[in-house]
C-alpha cells in the first residue's frame, strides 16, 4: 500500500508543474473585457495554448476607435462590438502581462503565423476577476500586423 502511494505522488510531482501553470476560464471575468497593447519580450508557441509575454507602454490607453475596428466572422456566438465598446484597461499597474492564446490548431486555422518577439501588437481579453493574482489575459480577439483574429472559436 505504501509502495503504491509513493509511485502515486512521484508520478503527480512530475505532471503537477505544468497543470499548476495552466488556468481555467472560469476564474476569468468574461464581464469585463480589458484592452491591452505593448511589445512582444518572449514568445511559447506550444499547446495547450500559445502564450505571448508583452511589455506595456506607460500610459496604455483604449483607442478612441477600437469600438468601430472591423472584426472577422467565427463561429462562436460571440458579441464583439459590445465587448469593443466596454473595453477598458486594466487598474492594476503591470508593465508586463502574459496573454494565453488559442490552442495552435485554431491559431493554425486563423492563419496567425507565429509571433516573434519584438512584435508589437494589441488584445481584447479577459483577466482574473477583481484582477487578482498574475497579470494574465485570455485573448478573445488579437489585433497583429493588420489583421484581427477572433480566438475563441474558428473562422466562419
């Protein structure tokens, strides 16, 4: 009995890292879309998700325009002039913020080639609610050299 709880522990020890790092979305507040923008510093183009880290500028703003920004068709019901026009930036003052992408097949179905560092680019996303914890945001739509893609499901 023993001997079966070590092997248990051993083999949760060596998977529990990454599951840890990995965050559910319902811990996300899908009421409040934040805006961000800034540079690429590092780039993981891995599943379950890609993940992007970006540097802010300081006085990160929502551009007077973004509500009127063309967006693509996808195939979730998803809202996204009503998210555009509440966006808001975040009160929390990280200059730098990890955003999760979309699992690389639907990033592959959007045709997002992988981003570099050194990319500059904007989101439409989610954090945690209250904006508690890491400064993290689920991307609902990317905005990247010219193109806008909608993450959470695929093209329409």
């Amino acid at each position: 009995m023993q001997r079966r709880h070590f092997f248990a522990l051993a083999a949760t020890s060596l998977v529990a890292p990454g599951v840890r790092a990995h965050h559910g979305w319902s811990s996300f507040d899908a009421e409040r879309p934040i805006y961000l923008e800034g540079k690429v510093l590092s780039s993981r183009w891995q599943n379950p998700h890609a993940e992007l880290v970006i540097e802010l500028p300081a006085d990160l703003k929502v551009p007077a325009d973004l509500a009127q920004r063309a967006l693509p068709a996808q195939s979730a019901a998803v809202d996204g002039k009503a998210l555009l026009a509440r966006a808001v930036v975040p009160t929390r003052k990280d200059r730098r913020w990890e955003l999760e992408l979309a699992p690389l097949t639907r990033m592959s179905a959007w045709s997002v080639e992988e981003i570099k560092p050194g990319t500059t680019l904007s989101a439409i996303g989610f954090t945690f609610k209250d904006e508690k914890g890491e400064a993290v945001m689920r991307v609902e739509y990317l905005f990247v050299g010219g193109k806008t893609y909608g993450l959470r499901s695929s093209p329409a």
